[in-house]
C-alpha cells in the first residue's frame, strides 16, 4: 500500500508530488493516469519492461533502458514475426503437431548509447541522482528522466520519450535529449538499430544521400521463411559544429553525434523506425514498403506523432473510460488495464492477440481461447473494430482448422488451442486438442460481436461460417443417449486441473450455444447458409441435440457440477498442501491432480457468467459457492469470472477482492510472471470484473442489461460502453445508477430487470434495490487454505 | 498354409522329406520339434532374425547370417546392458521421466567371413544351390546348411551350428564348417567379435600365448557408464598346412584360418565368446570374470556345452511339453512359443523379462507388466525357479518404487510402466503412470507364485514385501464414497484405447485382490508385515476397502462393464473404418479412441479370466459375447485372453481361432512387427490359450481346477504342469480326461467342479460333461469388421 501522502494532480503524470514517493513494488504511488516508477530496482527490471511496453497490436517494444544495460529482457516483436521448431515427443501418436511456432525477437530500434566525456551512462555507475520513467496513458508514450554524474564527475540532464504510434503499424519514435548540467561536457551520441540474436543473416547500411541520418537492416529467420528488416532516420538538434554521422556494421546500422555541450545547453535527437517482415522472397517489397512508411513518419515528425497518439487514445478514453472512486490503486490499475488490451489489439492485425499481447514472449507468443472469451467481449464495448479484426483472423485461419478437423476425424473446423498462423502448435493434447471448448468460445465471441455492434457485413463476411464450421464439430464429438439426451464424452473444460471429462458443463452449455447459433444466423444469412451447404436436415439435427444438452449435477444436491463425475472425485488433500507447493501442476502430477476434485480456474463459474439463462440464481449461488471451496486460482483466468459471478449472487466484498487479483495481476507481479510478458485477458477481465460484476452488464442474446451495486469501500463507478454504434455512460453511486447516451441512436436497456430506454439528452436515473438481507446475511465462502484472493504486495 | 506331402520324421528336424516343402511364408512346413526355413528371403531377414534368436535370457543372439551380409537387424543383446537417452517433452510437466533406458546391441559374437578362393561368400553372389536353416526345438541349437559355387565356380558345402548355453549366463559357441565341393579349392575363414556401433571407445587385443586362437575386446556405454567385453577362443580343425592366426583391429579381434582344402576336404572352427557388462569402474573385474567363463566354456568344449543344452531342454520338455493332436501346424507353433518363453527366462536374471525377450530392441529392451500378468503365470507351471528370479528383480526395484510413489504422492511403492533398472521410461503418462493396474499385476504374479509353488522362503525375501507395498498405493488412489462403495478414478486399465477412466473393473478387482492378499501374507508372514509397519488399523483398512469394491455395469442390462462409463459412450464406426486404418492409433487421435467404446486389448475380459470368482457364468458370457463386438487386437496381449474366455463360456470355436492367433503371432508375423524382436507375452499366452483355454485351467487362491473340452478339428491335447513341487500330466481326448502325477507328492485337483486327488501310480480318468444344447446353439459373437481372429497368412 502507497504511504500517506497529498494526492497528486491527476493532470500531470509528472507531478513531482509523489515522484519520490516510492510504493512498496518498486511504482510510485498511483497515478489516474499514468504509472510511474520510483527508484529503479535491478531486480525487477524485466517486470517493468513488461508494465512499460508500448504497442499498436503489430508492433510491441519492451519498456528497456535505451542505453542497453542493465537488462532484464528486453524486445521489440511483431505481430507474425515467428520462428519454426521442431516438437518432439517421447512417444508420438496421430495428430501430434511436429512443428511448432514462436514468436522471435525482432531488431531492436531503441538503442541510443550515451558518452560522457568518453564515459558510457551506466546507471550502475557514477551517481544517478534522479531516475524516473512515467507511463502516460493518456498520451501514450514513454517517457524518463535521470540526472547523472560520472564516474569522472561530469554531469548531465538526460530524457527520454517514446511511443509505438497506435495508427501507424510498424512505427517506432523515440526522442532522446542531453543536456549538460552546471558545466561543460564533450557528449557522444550514438542511436541504432540492433540485429536481433534470433535472427539470421543480417544486412546492414547507411542507405544513400548526404541528407540523411540513418540506414537500414535486413534479418530473416530460418524455418519459417520470413524476412524481417528495419530502417531508421533520425532528426538533431544539437550545437553548430557537432559532427553527425552514420554508418553500418554487421549487427547493427548506427547514427554519431558528437559535440561539446555548453552548460545548460541541450543535445536533441528524434529517431523514427519503421518495422516489419514479409516472406522471403518478398524482400524487395518490404524495403519498399518500410521506406515509405518510414518517410511518412518523418514527415509528420515528432510532434505531429504525439498529437496523432494522443487523439488516439483520448477517442479511445471519451468511449472506454472506467472511473472508480474510492480506491486511487484500482482506478489506476483499471486504466492500466484498458490501455494494454487496447495496445495489444489496437492495430487490427491478421494474427490474433496472443496472450501476453506483444509484450513478451511468454507462452511463445500464442494465441489461445481467452482471446475471444475474455478480450473480444471487452473490445466490443470499448473498441469494436479491434474486435472484428481479432475475428477476421479467426476466419483467415478456417482453411486450416477445417484440414485440422479432418484429420481428427471431426466434422466442421477445429481451431488449434495455441498458434501464430493457424498451425497448432501444442503438445500435450489432453489440455490441447482435446479442450474442444475452443470453437464454442469463437462461435461465442462472433455472436456477441454481432450483437454489440449489429455488423452484418463481418456476419457475412465471416461469423456466420465461423458459427456454423464450429458447430459442426459438435454433431461429431457429441454423443445422444438412449433417453435422446445429448452428451459430450472425453473432453477437457477451461480448468486445467481436470480433463478428459464427460459432460463439462461449460463445454456442453457453449456447445448449445453454438449449435443455437447456427441455426439463428444461416435463417438470418441464408446467402452464407447455401454457401456453407447448410441444409434443413442439419438445421434439424442441430436444434435436436442443442434442446437435449445434459448438464451435469451432483447427485447428492441437484446442483450444476463442472462435470458428469466432478462432485464425486475425491477433493483435494487442501489441509496437507503448503502454501509453496501452489501452481499445484509444479509440485503433483497430472495424474493426482485430475482424480480429485481440485479447480485451477473458473470452469463451471465461467458457465454461470457466460450462459446466466441457463441457471436459476439459486444455481448460481450454490454452484458458485462449492466451486469457491476448491478453486485454487493457478491460472490468471480465473479472479475476473469469480468477481464477476460472485457479485451476481450477493457475495460484494469477495466480488471486491477478485476484482483486485484480477487488476493487479501486473501492476502488483501477483503470479510472478509479469517478466514474461503481461496477463492481457486478465487485464480485459478487470473491465469485466468493474463492468460485468460491480455494473452487472450483461450483453447475451442481442440485449444489454445492468445490475449494478457498489460493494463497501467504494463511492462510486462511471464506465461507458458501446452497443450498436451508440455510446453510453453508466453512473453508479450509492443507491442510484444513471444512464446516459454519448452518441448514437436511442438504446433499449434493462436495469436490473426493468426495461427502458435512453436516447440523446433524455438521461435516466434508477434506484440501485438493496440486497436481500438474507443473501447479506450469508457468510463468505471460504476458499482452499492459503488460497483466498490475492491481495496486493 | 503347406502343400500336401508326407509326413516328416518326427525325431528329425533335418529330415529331407520337406527341406524344399516351402511354407507359404517362407517357413519349410511344421516340424513337431523344429522350425525349417524355406529358401532364404531377402525381404524377411530380419522377421527371421527374431524367430531364430538363441537366448538364455541374459544373451540374446538374434539369428543373422555369419558372413554379416545380407542383414535383416543383426543384434546379441545382454540383459541389462543399456544406454541412456535424454526425453524431451514439448510440454514439460511434473513427474515426467527425464531418461530413458534402452537395451543397446552389443559386440557381435557370431561374424565369420569365408573367402573362397578369394572371392567372399555371399548367398547373394555365385550360385546357392541350397540353403537351409533349422531351430531345433530340443537340442536348442541353430543349424545352417549351405552349398554354393563362387562366381569363378568353387564349390563348397557350408555348415554351421551355434548354441546359447542355456545354463552358462554369457556364453555364446558357435560351429562353422566348410567343406570343398567336388574339387579342391584355397579358403580363408576369419572369425571374429565386432564392436557394436552404438557403444564407445573399443579397445581390442589378441591376448597373450601363443596356444591361443582369439583375443578380447572391450567398449562402454556413454550414458550409463558401463563396461561391455567380449572374449573369444577359437578350436581349429583344418589341414596341417593351414595357416592359423590372431589379429586386433580397432573394432574387432579377428581369427584368420587359410588352408587348401581337397576335394571333400574338411575345415571346421569351433568358437566359444565370453560376453559380460560391468559398471564402468569394475571393468577389471569383468576382465577376470569372462576369462574365466571362457576358461570353463573351452574346457567343456563344443559337444560338452551340446551335451548340456539337450540335457537342460530335456528336463524342461519333460515338465512343460504341450501336445496338440490334429493340427501340426499348432503343434510347432506351441513348442515353438513355449521355447521362447523359456529362452527369455532360463537364466533368472536381475533385469526382468522385457517385453521381446532379448530377440530385438522393440520397446527399447522395456519390462512392461505383461510379464506379471502373462509370463509368470506360465512359467510357474513350467520353469517356476525362472518366475522367482523374475519376482526377486522387481523386489530389487522396490526402493525406486517407493521414491516414485512418494514423487507421485502416492504411498507404498508405484512400478515403472517402462524399465530396465527400475526407472520409469514412459514417456505418455495416461498410458504409462496412470495404469495403476501394474501394481496390482505385480502383486497378483506374486501371490500365484506362492500359491503355485509354495516358496515361503521366497515369499520372506520378497513377495510379502511386493504384495503390501502395492496394496497401500490403493489407499490413496481410491475413494470411499457416501455409500462405502469403494472407487478408483482417471486411472487406465489394459486397454489402451481408453484411458483415465473411472472405476476400470480390471483394475477395481485386482485392486481388490491386491488388498485381500495383503491381509493374508501378513496374517502369514508377521515377521515381515511387523518389518513392513503393517498395523491392525491398516489391515482393516484394507478388508474394508476391498469389501467395498465397486464393479461397474452397464446401467440398461446390469453386465459388467469395463469401466464406470464404457458402456454408455459413443460406439467407434466400424463400419466407417477401413482395413488399412489399422492399428487405429495409428490413424486416429487418442482423443477420438479415448471418447468411443473401443477396445484395443482384452481388459474386461482379462479380469474375467484372472478373477473368476468375481462374476457369475452368465455374467462372463455376457459380458464377453459384448467386448467381442467392439475388441480389435491392435495389441498382442488380447487373443490368448479371448481365447481362454470364449473357451470357458463355451464358444469353443471362436476360441480355437483366438488360440491360433496368439500361438502363430510370430511365426506368421501376424502384426507385421515381428522384425523388431518376437511377442513373448503372447507366445506365454499360446501356453495359456491351450492349457487354460482348452485345458480350463485355474490356478487362483491356491487350488489347481481344470474344466477341459476340446473344440473341433482337435483330438487330443496333453500337457504337463508343476505345482508345489509336483508334476501332472493332462490329457484330454474326446470324452475324456486323464489325470496322472509324473513326480512329487499327491496333488488335489477339481475336474468341471468335481475335486480329486492324484498320487503316484494312482492315476484319475474321467468325463468331459459335453456343453449344455443351449450354450452350443448361441451364435458365435461378432466381431468388429475386419478385426476377426486372424488366420495364419
């Protein structure tokens, strides 16, 4: 927790309030709009290169020091820049994937090294009296400040500041000043752009014509057969009689300056990076095509590129914006969380949003279910056209998972549980292949996509065969009993901690959804249904088999169960399990953890949250509270659905601490694998947890309903949201919620069950009813030992 | 299947009648003692190969050609030397095995080169105007008869003679012979031990004494640190002019003999090898220790070591011998089978039987529960002091076993799946840990062990130990639920089209049994249970536990089923399944085979025949005539099961062709995997198919039963049978079955329910009650089309 201090001004992230007010993780104290880094800590750089990425969705470079070292580990990535490698298996069966696909770091473009009178800035050296980097994200850049003496005791002022242009993919520009401090000092400057380790082959020079600062660089990568290239120009300010100069070396294409700076005189330089790849053999092009981006960006030059960013992200914030009060971390922590989902899929890009985003290589950079289950629902509100292109890319991928469902013997397409491009790329199918939610989750995020924005030319364009080719899938996996009850055997749900299960109830509801999907959509679309060779027969089938779904319950209370056999396991030796045994997967094996009944994440809650008609509140109740009782949360996809779920059935101050975990999980390193790269669903399910838990919204079926209620502690929350081209605001404070219309047309609604509309200057104000005493009255459900919410460290 | 001919001489296996009756799949027609190749066939050398392999169950000699070409897969194996391999997952996770053991070839005893008048003998050279090679059945010894003209035209007569020492542990002799042709003719023979490409560093030399005719030669291992060596001594017999000589090149130590031979003129070479393994830093010792092997092997000389193979499978023949009245081609094909198994465990050895024997490096050389479960059951009744050796390795491996059990958090001891020394090999856990089975397996070997034999000297040393370290593992991989009834869940039974079931009756009932003869021997054996820990409290946890067995049934008939959910998945399209789909892992994803009611190998059904007394008669029959519709054999170790199951429920008919698919596995090479080394679990399942299938055998809880009948087309079957130190002999002929005591003390036995007793001289006949009209007239069960039993090619 943050030290006592005065609020800062929520205008200025540089507010020299609390720029020494250090927080106890190494971030100062919370900012409304920016984060900010107290006194650098060695050990926790690579941490902080995640919190301070910046990307566009097709570009991510990793918040490092410019000067190279110290390290943790740092990378610039672009989307669809991947390697090829081997996957091997003790023993191999059919349908194994043999290769595998990973993200690669690309060439580095914020290399600026700094000499003082011959001295390298070292912050482990001389003495480093100020340090501070601020995270802005209203204006999206970068930005550092240090004052340095050296070890021979001279002096300098240095800046920095970059930005990953939200509009301009496969830009980079960086401003980077010196300025000497109280004396005189000879300064060298010297900014490249940096071959990558992982890459191959590289080819570097100063490009042609006296007037420029800069050059090129051209890698390309082996198995997978991409060229990868750079060019870099740069813009001085410096003295009169500096010497600029560029040149190539192997690794590396670098711009010198040189010059004696005056006391207090100032040394500016603006480098601008275009990036990108291209196959092989369209390497030509790519250096036409980083050209011409490139002189663009110059053009516009810095300023106009921090304007351009800044218009950006404030149309972004006028329709995304959360406000919390009460709680200056979570409001911080919220809007940290907005402004990575929005990075990570700003820039529409054929390649999906992996996991971590562009933000570090962990999980090698795939994209997995939690895309569409937990990232898409936000998009669709906050930023629907990143939504439609996260879905484009699923539909650019349908040749290849219709190939993949034939040769698993399945109708339809099979979407693989983790890829770049299309390819699976897992190798542990019980928790791969055999998660066959997958597809229903897709089919899931296409139909809310449709639904919150109404795009039939995306539904005809792509959902509707995304929809249909993955509920096709379903007549094969399934199975229907001699009472015609429909059945999904052998399959694996969300929770990692069980698998190959018959009737998880998630899968089972998702599947019904699915299959109901597809027959809505081919009557709403019959041009695609006829081109998909959709015919009454299946129509038939699928709505028989969707009316016969079986959900599962224990057999001693009638309650959902996340399984056919899930209530009956037996439960997890809790009591005789150490706190440092947790991720259990690290200290039992597969074998013990999937007999008993232990939950990693929101299986069956996740079901409540997704298909809230298809339980009674009761359900929810008592299915939530017995899920509470062995969920261990050793997966981040967990807190944001337990909030959010937890809200619904009366259970606020729990809902508040998931709310945190879910928030925090970066800001706070709460899995301790924020060096690896940022947690994005976990990010987007802070928006859910605040909008979908504490504001009730709910957007299935084609409606958008709220349910809000605040739990303790907090005063008051504001979010926006959009549906159908229209923009709206939700006010909630203490026993009233306000809705009001930003732009667009009129919109239907319902608060907590009651049906109005709002349109343009006709704001309405509801009554938030008060709990039920008896559901206040109902004591917390208590979690495995040592496994409660995660509180902030 | 043969042509027509004469019948040969029984007690010639070189008789000339069929040397050139060739056998359909290049195997010269059945010989009741011996097993004739036809003319050589380039394309089933290595099938070949495996057949003729000698073995004493610590050398293992694969059956190549002495002059090296052509080659199938040459090897000589020694028991337990292996190598390391590093095993690598795509997606590592606790508790997997991070090496693997796997039998290497070692030197090659058996090469000798014959140049003939300088060109080099080469079948596939000149002109091979016959050539034959015979395993002879009972003198246990590999002859090969050539004649061949060079490509200049020198005639010669080839012979050569090798023999495994079936009670010298790393002996290998061999005889080879050369005899010019109708004119005389310059030859060179060179004998010699090769280095084996898969170890290191050879270092060879010829020795000291110029009375020697051989040398030494010495590699090791890289992983595992072991010496390998090999010495050798040559007895020549040529013409007084020969020329006679010793050299060591770096991979091999060479015995060179050059002599004219007249016409009719004979050179013979005698050569005895030593083979060993030490552990790297006792490779002195091992020096010392095949010198004096060798010593011993050279003194007894050829027709010494000749003379105590035959005496050896003499007495082994006169306890085990199995004949077959009516079916020739069963006949060999069950002396054949019985050979092997005794061949793979003659000479107890401290490694295990592997799942090939030493006939081929199919499954790395592993030991996999199939020994238990099909190969000690025979060998109890046959070679019993083979099956203690057998029970002593596993009991060696127990403190791994422990240590693996407290890594899986398991308690007792958990067995490797997959080993050599002990340590778990597989690499796919839900079908290696998760087949929980094999302790019970171990346990029940065990137990019918003692049973069998009455070892309680045995049973102190290990089997007590082997049986209570098993049962405790159950404890906690079970579950009680609210009704007592006692469950194993996600565990994997025998079949391997399923795994990661919930209460596998194979396993349920073996579990049980594993309990209950834990509470037994410690009753039996105090001494050790105290040294165990055992308490009352334990025990009755046991008797508990095991009281409450669940055996799940199918919910619409009330039979037995395989599992908690077998019957109510989804049926596999058979019919939708070509020919050439299988084995269908081969085609299919487990995912798909896991999800369906399919069944690579007996699993139900093996329970029905290992735990009779668990079901009713019906209850077999039913749930057999069931499994048979969805069983397809993708494994070795179902048809001798099927076999002795449809036999005891009275398909005698579907029971004689499962017979002949277990008993010609092999020999017809009816998995096409023959090359790799040859079926031993299911060679042992030929013995049970006859003697348990047709003879009804059962040998549970300590009392020997018989229920023979014999199916039609057979007139008569006998066999012998060890128990607690006795020997009977059973034959049974049309209505009748003769009961006769060949050595040892009274022996009580049951005959179709009816109980006896036989003593010396006092022989029993009595009647075979022909088949209940109703049993006779059900219809034989189908199978899934194209899976039927397999008839001999």
């Amino acid at each position: 927790m943050p030290s006592a201090r005065t609020r800062p001004d929520p205008h200025d992230p540089h507010d020299p309030h609390d720029s020494h007010d250090s927080h106890g993780r190494g971030l100062a104290a919370p900012h409304a709009w920016a984060v900010r880094e107290g006194p650098l800590d060695p050990e926790r750089l690579a941490q902080v290169e995640s919190l301070f990425t910046l990307s566009n969705g097709r570009c991510g470079v990793r918040g490092s020091l410019e000067e190279g070292d110290p390290h943790g580990t740092p990378g610039t990535y672009l989307s669809g820049a991947f390697e090829l490698w081997p996957l091997t298996y003790p023993e191999y069966s059919y349908g194994y994937p043999t290769v595998q696909e990973r993200l690669v770091p690309v060439l580095d473009p914020t290399r600026v090294e700094l000499l003082v009178a011959g001295e390298p800035l070292d912050v482990r050296t001389g003495e480093l009296t100020e340090h501070e980097r601020v995270l802005d994200l209203r204006s999206g850049t970068l930005h550092r400040h240090l004052r340095w003496t050296s070890p021979a005791g001279h002096r300098v002022v240095v800046g920095s500041q970059r930005l990953v242009p939200l509009e301009r993919p496969g830009l980079v520009a960086l401003e980077y000043t010196v300025r000497a401090d109280g004396a005189p000092v000879d300064v060298e400057v010297r900014s490249a752009v940096l071959a990558s380790e992982h890459l191959h082959e590289a080819v570097a020079d100063t490009g042609s014509g006296a007037e420029h600062h800069g050059g090129r660089l051209r890698q390309r990568t082996d198995g997978s057969g991409l060229a990868v290239a750079a060019h870099v120009e740069h813009d001085v300010l410096a003295p009169a009689t500096a010497d600029v100069r560029s040149h190539a070396l192997p690794d590396r294409v670098v711009t010198t300056v040189r010059t004696r700076l005056e006391a207090g005189e100032l040394l500016r330089l603006r480098k601008v990076v275009s990036l990108g790849w291209a196959p092989q053999f369209e390497r030509d092009d790519l250096g036409t095509r980083l050209a011409g981006l490139l002189a663009d960006g110059v053009r516009t030059g810095w300023e106009g590129l921090v304007r351009e960013q800044r218009a950006v992200l404030d149309d972004f914030w006028a329709h995304a914006d959360v406000e919390v009060d009460g709680d200056d971390d979570l409001q911080q922590a919220a809007r940290f969380a907005l402004f990575h989902v929005f990075q990570a899929a700003a820039q529409g890009t054929d390649r999906g949003i992996p996991a971590k985003g562009l933000t570090g290589t962990g999980y090698d950079g795939h994209t997995f279910w939690d895309t569409e289950v937990f990232v898409l629902p936000v998009l669709n509100h906050v930023w629907p056209q990143a939504a439609a292109e996260a879905l484009r890319w699923r539909h650019h991928m349908l040749p290849a998972a219709r190939e993949r469902a034939r040769e698993l013997g399945l109708a339809g397409a099979s979407f693989p549980w983790r890829t770049i491009t299309g390819r699976e790329s897992s190798g542990y199918w019980p928790a791969g292949t055999a998660a066959v939610h997958l597809g229903a989750d897709v089919a899931d995020a296409a139909v809310r996509h449709l639904h919150a924005t109404g795009d039939e030319e995306l539904a005809r364009e792509a959902l509707v065969d995304l929809v249909v080719e993955t509920a096709r899938t379903w007549v094969v996996l399934g199975r229907e009993d001699s009472d015609g009850r429909f059945h999904v055997d052998g399959v694996t749900g969300p929770d990692e901690y069980s698998a190959l299960v018959d009737d998880n109830a998630y899968t089972n509801l998702m599947a019904q959804a699915n299959l109901r999907s597809a027959v809505e959509l081919t009557k709403r679309f019959p041009a695609q249904a006829e081109a998909l060779g959709v015919d009454d027969a299946e129509l038939a089938e699928f709505t028989r088999l969707a009316d016969a779904v079986h959900l599962p319950r224990d057999p001693a209370t009638g309650v959902p169960a996340q399984d056919g056999g899930a209530r009956q396991r037996k439960r997890w030796d809790f009591a005789g399990t150490r706190p440092d045994q947790y991720p259990l997967a690290d200290s039992f094996p597969y074998f013990s953890l999937y007999r008993r009944q232990v939950v990693k994440q929101a299986d069956l809650v996740l079901a409540l949250y997704l298909r809230p008609e298809a339980f009674t509140w009761e359900e929810k109740r008592d299915a939530f509270e017995h899920a509470e009782g062995v969920t261990v949360r050793d997966s981040s996809l967990s807190a944001a659905v337990q909030a959010v779920v937890a809200a619904e059935v009366g259970h606020l101050g729990l809902a508040a601490e998931y709310v945190h975990e879910a928030a925090f999980v970066d800001l706070h390193d709460l899995r301790g694998k924020t060096a690896d790269g940022l947690h994005i669903a976990s990010l987007a399910g802070a928006w859910l947890a605040l909008v979908a838990g504490y504001g009730g919204m709910r957007d299935g079926g084609g409606e958008l309903s709220f349910a809000p209620r605040l739990p303790d502690g907090l005063s008051g929350l504001r979010f926006r949201t959009r549906h159908r081209g229209s923009c709206l605001e939700v006010r909630v404070h203490g026993d009233r919620a306000d809705y009001r219309l930003l732009d667009g047309g009129p919109v239907h609604l319902r608060h907590h069950g009651r049906e109005f509309t709002i349109a343009r200057d006709e704001p309405v104000t509801l009554p938030v009813p008060s709990l039920d005493p008896e559901v206040v009255a109902r004591p917390r459900p208590e979690q495995p030992a040592h496994r409660g919410p995660r509180r902030r460290r």
